[in-house]
C-alpha cells in the first residue's frame, strides 16, 4: 500500500520556466510534508517543508502547496536553472505508536532542466 | 558542524552473509532514522534509535537489526543476507525524536551476490 505517491517518474523543463512536481498521499494523519532533493552518490537534501495546517510555504524559488481535501501537494520551482535537474522525493511525516516519526517517500521524479 | 557519515560507501556482500553499516549523526543529533532505497524507488522505513532505544521500526524482518551508542552513532546490521537486500542504506539524524526535517548521509550501496 503505498501511502505516498509520486505519479511523473520524469519531467523535462526549460531553464527560466516554472517547474511543478506532484505528489498524491492516502493518509489523512500525516502532519508534515517535506521534499528532499538528491543528485547521484549523494544522499537526499531537505529542500522545503509545509505543516499540514497550512496550505503555502515560499523559500527564495522553491513554494511547496498543499492541497488537505485533495490529497495533493505540490513544490513549484521559478525560475528553473539546470542545476536544478536531480531526483526529487516528496515525504510526509507520521508519529506512529509503533513506528516512531518515520517519513514516508513518494518514488520520486527526476527533472531535467534544460539549458 | 560535521554532517551525517556514513561507512562504507561501498559493499559486496553474499547471499546468506551478515553485514553490518556505520553511521555518524549530525552533531547535536540523538536521534537516528536508517532507510532502505532500492533502485527506481523512494527510501523506505528501517527503524530509528532515539539515545540508544529502538524508537520505532517499519515492515522489516527482525534479521533487520540496529544499535546506537552514547556518542549517538548507529549501526545496522543485517544478517541471512538475500538477494533482494540489494539497495542504497541510508542513515539520518535529526536534533530529536519529534523534529522532522531530517539530514541524510551519502548512503551505503549494498550488493548481494
């Protein structure tokens, strides 16, 4: 049951363009979304992060929207540059009696920003 | 401030083998989370220590294994090795059990033959 759902394995995106990474997730308790950025050989790095009672959080180019009664949330990147292009993973945090505050991963989506 | 280190990097192991990852929190950080990323996938939930306890533990099979020590450094171990245990470790530390925004290691690649 994958509670995190990352639908766009890939995007392709002209540098100077707005890039818009989606993420769809089942649970209703999660209380934290979070996305983390990962370039090959290295582990993920924590981007941008929203509480689930909001709805917008904006730092410099990176906005991350949240979407409660869809399910959805989504990081917007404006202007894209190529140093952007990298593996991004949407996560959402859950404290579970059993399993401590874990996180739980989308699949990720590669992007590409072109020159 | 030194960040989450992961050893080794690398690793090739065979099947029905016991391997054992290191890791180093972030300093500051008691508490430690290690995730499973197989290939084309998102990391998935290990377990996390929290000053020196199992704090919690995802869908693995107790072969899955974890300590952490008073300098809040952690291994995982894993014995019976199988095929399908192939794939990128990786730890993350954050300042406490409850924070959320946690720092990643490069990962430990994993092979098993």
């Amino acid at each position: 049951d994958q509670q995190v759902k990352q639908n766009s394995p890939s995007l392709s995106v002209q540098e100077g363009r707005i890039s818009i990474l989606n993420c769809d997730y089942t649970n209703s308790m999660f209380d934290y979304f979070l996305w983390y950025k990962k370039y090959p050989a290295e582990g993920p790095t924590f981007l941008i992060s929203i509480s689930s009672i909001k709805d917008k959080n904006e730092d410099g180019r990176f906005t991350v929207f949240l979407n409660k009664s869809a399910k959805h949330l989504s990081l917007h990147i404006v202007p894209s540059q190529p140093g952007d292009s990298a593996v991004y993973f949407c996560a959402a945090s859950l404290i579970d009696d059993n399993a401590g505050n874990m996180l739980t991963f989308g699949g990720g989506t590669r992007l590409m920003v072109k020159p | 401030e030194t960040g989450v280190t992961q050893s080794p990097t690398h690793l090739i192991k065979t099947r029905g083998q016991q391997v054992t990852l290191r890791c180093s929190s972030q300093s500051g950080h008691n508490t430690v989370s290690w995730y499973q990323q197989a290939l084309g996938q998102g990391p998935q939930f290990i377990f996390q220590y929290y000053r020196e306890e199992e704090n919690g533990r995802g869908n693995f099979p107790p072969r899955f294994s974890g300590l952490q020590f008073p300098n809040y450094s952690s291994e995982l171990n894993v014995n019976a090795l199988e095929l399908d245990d192939s794939a990128l470790y990786l730890c993350a530390s954050t300042p406490d059990s409850m924070n959320t925004e946690a720092f990643f290691g490069q990962g430990t690649r994993l092979t098993v033959v």
